[in-house]
C-alpha cells in the first residue's frame, strides 16, 4: 500500500474515466485539472470519453431545458 509519489504525477486511466463521468473534472483544482488534460492529450481513449461525455451533458442539459416543469404535476403533500 505504499504508492511511490510519483505516481500521483500521473493520472490512470480508470481515474480520469471516474472524473469525467461523475462530472468532477470541471471542479477540479487547477493542477488536478492539468493533470487530468494532459492525460488526455495523451491518451486517445479517455479522449474519446471525454468527447462522450462531453456530448452527453449538452444532450442532458438540452432535454433539461425542453422538458416542462411536469414537477408541479404529481400530488403535492
Ligand atoms: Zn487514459
């Protein structure tokens, strides 16, 4: 259990998979965020997931906005 320091450096790809699909790389901190760039400019994979991701978010979001308040619908206690 003792991870040598540089490892910390950088990031794998289960990682930064785990960030951007719980939405966590935009609130990262700014070294955190480098980081999680760089292993993207490297690595093509989570690139792809990345772009994925990215897509699915601006789907959500536009669902979202064209969904109507159907909250108020239910019964209300
Ligand atoms: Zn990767």
């Amino acid at each position: 259990m003792d991870e040598p320091k540089a490892s910390k450096a950088l990031l794998d790809c289960k990682t930064v998979s785990r960030l951007i699909s719980d939405g966590q790389d935009t609130r990262l901190p700014g070294p955190e965020r480098a980081r999680m760039r760089l292993h993207l400019v490297l690595c093509e994979a989570c690139r792809n997931v990345n772009e994925q991701m990215g897509f699915l978010r601006r789907a959500m979001r536009q669902l979202g906005r064209e969904t109507p308040e159907d909250e108020d619908a239910g019964p209300k206690r």
